[in-house]
C-alpha cells in the first residue's frame, strides 16, 4: 500500500481540530492570492485560481473567506509569496518533497531543514529526489459519482491516462498540463469533484518497517505543521497491518 496516501486518507477521516481547519483555510487561500495575483481574477480565465478555488471547495472552506483572498491580491497589498521546492531524504531513506509558498526563503528553508535534521533525513538540492515522482493531475471523485465503469468511460473520453477505483471512490490521474481541461470535462459529465490537485506520485517506492515509519509519518506531520509549507509527498510503503497499528486512535 502507498504509505502516505493512505496514511492522508485515514487522517482525513479523523477529521480535523478547529485550529487545524484555520490553519488549513491559510494555506489555501494563500493559494488563491497567489494564483490571482499572477492572473487574471476570473478562474474561468484563470487556470491555477480555478483549481485553488476548487481544492478549498473540497476542504468546505467557506464562500467568504474564497472571495476574501481573491480580493487580497486584487488590492495590490497582498504579500509576495515565491513558489519553492524542497528535496531530500526521510528516515529508512525515504524521498520527501515539500513545496511551499513563502515570503521569507531564509525562514521558511531554515525551519523546512530543521524538520528533516531532526528526524535523521537528509535536504537535498532541488532536483535531488523528484526525478522518483511524476508530476501529474489529480482529481477525485466520491464512490457515489458513479460505478468504476462509468467513471473509467468518463474519463478516458475526457483524455485522463488512469483511474483507480475502490470502495472509498475514485482516483483519476492525468497529464500535468492538461489538469484544467480534464477536471472540466469530467465536471460535465460526473458533477463536481471531491478535490482536483497538481501531486508528486511516486514512479519508485522504498517498503520501511513499523519502526521506520512510524519516523516518517511524524516528519511529514511537522512539516505539513509549518504555515509555509502547502504540500508534502513522500515515496514510502508499508503493510496494511502497520498502517492500521500506527494511525488507530
């Protein structure tokens, strides 16, 4: 099983404290500042805004605070937040990108490497590890949009290139550049989706025992923990019965 995927699934589920939810609606609508800043205010005009506004849709963040952060980088006083990568390696030698937007490289950097020093990774150079992930489209879609078959048709007439279907719902994959105009495809023909992301999905895996982790699953937490860091993938795998050890309640 993909550890971190699951490992995301499962605290999703779990649901999320007041503060935690607060500090997600930051993240995503520094996203949408960001994305209408760097274009057009219209998502119909404005490919990346489309998909943020999409993703905060998904988390339930509300009508207001979506339009507050369009508003902001309208203004012209919203921060100047730069888009970075960071690489490396987690405990048992696990590939860890995180990607954050941030006004202050020198903060963000700092604390980014403290979180890899402290659970024994190692940050590497921009480059180091994502040559291990594909960049792809993702978009989801819950059980209910359909049975697999209908949603396999829907989404090979809109030109996505995978689907995985289980019973928690469906999973489409598709080309990086063409994320907009598969969602909006399968839009038409499934209804809104559960979530539509840009992701790092891992091409090689590394299998790590409980013990390791366990390790990882803590630094993804801190680093998903910073305000600047908005994403965090990891190329890890463990057993189903770890997995339901490490995350039971």
């Amino acid at each position: 099983m993909a550890g971190h995927s699951a490992f995301k699934n499962i605290m999703h589920k779990k649901g999320r404290a007041d503060a935690a939810r607060a500090k997600l609606f930051s993240k995503l609508g520094r996203e949408i500042t960001v994305a209408a800043k760097m274009g057009m205010p219209d998502p119909g005009m404005n490919p990346r805004l489309r998909l943020a506004i999409q993703a905060a849709r998904a988390e339930n963040m509300p009508k207001d605070n979506i339009e507050r952060a369009i508003k902001k980088a309208a203004g012209g006083d919203a921060e100047t937040y730069e888009a970075i990568r960071y690489e490396g390696y987690g405990p048992g030698g696990v590939a860890v990108i995180a990607e954050a937007l941030t006004d202050n490289r020198n903060r963000t950097g700092g604390a980014v490497r403290a979180v890899f020093t402290k659970y024994g990774g190692n940050l590497g150079a921009t480059g180091s590890v994502s040559h291990m992930f594909a960049h792809v489209g993702e978009i989801t879609y819950p059980a209910s949009a359909g049975s697999a078959d209908a949603v396999l048709e829907a989404a090979i007439e809109a030109g996505a290139d995978d689907v995985v279907s289980d019973a928690d719902g469906h999973v489409v994959t598709c080309a990086f550049d063409s994320l907009g105009t598969v969602a909006g495809a399968l839009e038409g023909k499934l209804g809104e989706p559960r979530s539509v992301k840009a992701i790092w999905k891992p091409n090689l895996t590394a299998q790590v025992d409980e013990e390791k982790a366990e390790s990882i699953m803590k630094m993804i937490s801190a680093l998903e923990d910073d305000d600047d860091v908005q994403n965090v993938y990891a190329n890890f795998e463990i057993s189903d019965e770890v997995l339901k050890k490490l995350t039971a309640a």
